[in-house]
C-alpha cells in the first residue's frame, strides 16, 4: 500500500539518484523494498532511502552512521549517501551529514547492493560473512579505540536490548499462554548482561559488533559482482563480539543449519583472526551465553508473531521453541559455567 512515508521516500531516492549521476531521462519507478515497523525502505536506481522506526535515537544513529562512513571501515560496512540539499518540501532540516527526516521519522541513504539470493542457499557467502566480521571485530578490539579513524565512540552494541524486546513483545501477545513458559525459562537461565539487565562484563564489551548479523545483513557493491559488504549500523557499538556469531551458532544447535556450513563459517572467521572464539578448540564456552540468548529472542518473535497472525508456530518456528525447552531443562551448574 503507498503511504505518505513510502511516496516522500521514493521522492528523496530519486533526488538522491540524480544528484549522484546528473538528470538522466527514463529513471525507473521508486520500488518498496520492506515496509515494516522497523524500518521501510524504497529504491530508486542507484539509491536507496530507509526510514528507520519511529522512536529511534537520532544522536545514537548519528553517531553509528559516522562510524559506516569512517575510512577505517572501507571494505567492511557499506557507507552511507549525503542527504543532498534542497531535496524537496517534506524534507525536515538535516540532522547530520547523512540523516534526515520525513514525517517524523529519520531517514538515510544508502547505495543499492545487491542482496542474498534466497533462492540459493548453496551459494550463500558464509565465509564471505565471516571475514567481514573479523575484520569488524578487530577494528574495535580495544577498550580505548573502539572505532578506527578517530570516529565518536558509538553507544553500546544493541543485540541485548533486542533479546529483551523480543520477550516483551511475546508477553504482550500472549499473555499467561503455558506455550510462552519454555522460553521464559530459558530466558530466566541467562546472565542478566545478556538480558541488557546489566553491563556485560569488561571481557565481553571490547569489540566493534555488527549487533544483528544474519545473512539479509550483506550486499554486493557496486551491483552486481562487488564485494560483499555488511549493512544496517543500527545496532552497532562496542559489546561482545561472540554476539555477531550468536544467529548461525544458534541455528547450528537447533539442527537448522548443516554442520558442514557451520564449520566453514566458524573457520573463515578464526583464520581471518577474529576475536570472539580461540583460534582453535571447542568455541561453546565464549559463544553459549550469546547463542542461548537468540535462540530465546528468535523462538519468542516466533510466538509474538504467530499470535498475532492467528496460526501455530511453523516447522522452524517450533524446532527454535523446542530448543528453549532443551536449553531451560539444564542443570544450573552446567548452564552458570558458561553464563559470565
């Protein structure tokens, strides 16, 4: 459906567009890429415009964008446009360099990459993934140099605090349902870091994390054979890197990602010298706090949205849930000794 958000974005792209190539005849029609709460986003040719989620912190996102524009990260995070000037009547005064707003909500730039095949999962850049995030992991491996460049320290890594709402929007759809009790009960067997109920501990906050890393988080640019590149700074920030990890570790345990690929991945990132795991031997004891905590956010976005859809949870839905019942069934002493 064309909204006043979507229509003021499409118009922005094609400034955008323009103001990179020069007025050229026969642009292609603005297409809706996502049109989600948490962010819509339009492409017009070379130029994509997202509007982030209302509610999002503008300072923060300031400072997470400047670190995708940092030279340090060339090659790592795709960097953002400038918000070209006089780019029309809807446009609210830049915020910054490269954030803007429209309706109230803020808006970037972005060069169109080329995304993930779906549709070919034997080709999906694992390795390519891994790379990327060694190599963003040691970018910000010290405590007093989180970011290369000289960029502002950006605010921590938001994977935390996105476990937590995913509980609370489960709660709020399914209030006192006995299916929610499994995840509950794994959530409750986390260390309260990883529930953002308190800081991480001094070891596990040293790198640069990505914050969100699955696989519709990378893109090919310049289309269509660039390299691959890693994108959506939103949740990005000093924290622990084995979070980054956390997503196809979590698969992996729950038997929905081959071994095979998991092993490939976990390798391509200990030979690119990636921090968050030894460069050899079992890496459970760095990744399991991690790996438990999405795995709970994971199978409780799986409830919140079932709910809300008026359906059972799928196939996949329910390995994840059942593996929150594997995780919460335990015993303390073996889930405490990998908890700090």
């Amino acid at each position: 459906m064309t909204t006043a958000v979507v229509r003021a974005l499409g118009a922005l792209a094609h400034e955008a567009a323009h103001a990179r190539s020069g007025p050229r005849g026969g642009c292609p029609a603005p297409a809706v890429l996502a049109d989600r709460a948490d962010g819509t986003v339009v492409r017009c040719g070379s130029v994509v415009a997202k509007a982030h989620a209302a509610g999002t912190d503008i300072a923060a996102l300031s400072v997470r964008l400047g670190l995708a524009a940092d030279p340090g990260l060339a090659g790592i995070l795709l960097a953002p446009l400038p918000v070209p000037p006089g780019a029309g009547p809807e446009v609210t005064a830049a915020v910054s360099p490269f954030l803007t707003e429209l309706h109230g909500r803020p808006v970037t730039l972005w060069p169109y990459g080329e995304p993930v095949d779906p549709g070919d999962p034997d080709d999906a850049p694992w390795e390519e993934a891994a790379v990327l995030l060694a190599r963003l992991h040691r970018a910000g491996s010290r405590a007093d140099r989180p970011a290369p460049g000289g960029s502002p320290v950006p605010p921590p890594m938001r994977g935390p605090a996105k476990a937590a709402l995913a509980v609370a929007r489960m709660r709020a759809a399914r209030p006192g349902d006995p299916a929610t009790a499994p995840v509950l009960a794994a959530w409750r067997g986390l260390p309260p870091w990883a529930r953002d109920e308190a800081p991480a501990p001094e070891h596990r906050a040293q790198g640069l994390c990505h914050g969100d890393l699955h696989l519709g988080q990378l893109v090919r640019h310049p289309t269509p054979h660039g390299a691959w590149l890693l994108i959506d700074v939103d949740d990005a920030g000093p924290g622990d890197p084995a979070w980054d990890l956390a997503r196809p570790a979590a698969w992996y345990a729950a038997g929905l990602l081959p071994p095979e690929v998991w092993f490939r991945f976990l390798g391509a990132y200990r030979a690119a010298g990636g921090p968050a795991v030894g460069a050899d031997g079992d890496p459970w004891a760095e990744l399991d706090p991690a790996a438990r905590a999405l795995t709970v956010q994971t199978a409780a976005l799986a409830l919140a949205k079932s709910a809300a859809e008026r359906r059972v949870p799928d196939e996949v839905e329910q390995v994840m849930i059942d593996a929150c019942a594997r995780i919460a069934a335990l015993p303390p002493e073996l889930a405490a000794e990998h908890s700090s």
